[in-house]
C-alpha cells in the first residue's frame, strides 16, 4: 500500500514541476512522509522504465550535472488513473468508517 501510495505522490510532485532526486526526497520529508534514496532511486528507476518519467541532465553550480526527473505524457494518463483509484479507495474507506 505504502509504495502505490509513494509512486502517487512522487508523480503529484512532477506533476508540477521537473524535479532532482534531493529536492523529491525534501518535498516528500516536508509531507511527513520518509523517503530514503535506497528506496526513490529504484521506483524512479521503474517509473522512468514504465515511459511514466523521463530525464534530463542539467549543469549546477554546485558540482556535476544533475538529473531532474519529469512526467511524460504517458505519466500523466497514469497520474490520471492513479487520482481516480485514489478517490474511489478514500469514498470506500469513507463509506465503512461511517456506516
């Protein structure tokens, strides 16, 4: 549940704007959601695997080129499907919790 639920917010994220792999791991921390690279870097990886992500390297001033992450078109369709099970799942949960 937790990594359908982390695939979710990582594309939210990129959803709004390119993003390097330390600035996704800040936003999720920020969302009280614990994110370490062991676990991003794969998931991104199969994301990007699936046509969801795509890359591209961009100079920083700090140091070497660093990779920014971005939704495909592919990705958003996904994104699409994912907010619909994401709102079903919730008026469900929603639905016991309250009857």
């Amino acid at each position: 549940m937790r990594k359908g639920t982390l695939e979710y917010c990582i594309l939210l994220l990129l959803k709004k704007e390119p993003a390097y792999t330390s600035d996704i791991i800040q936003k999720l921390q920020a969302a009280r959601l614990i994110v370490v690279e062991g676990t991003l870097y794969p998931l991104l990886t199969r994301l990007k695997n699936c046509g969801f992500l795509s890359y591209k390297w961009i100079e920083s001033t700090q140091g070497p080129p660093r990779k920014y992450y971005e939704l495909t078109e592919s990705g958003e369709e996904f994104l699409q499907e994912l907010e619909q099970s994401w709102l079903q799942l919730t008026e469900t949960i929603n639905h016991i919790k309250n009857n």
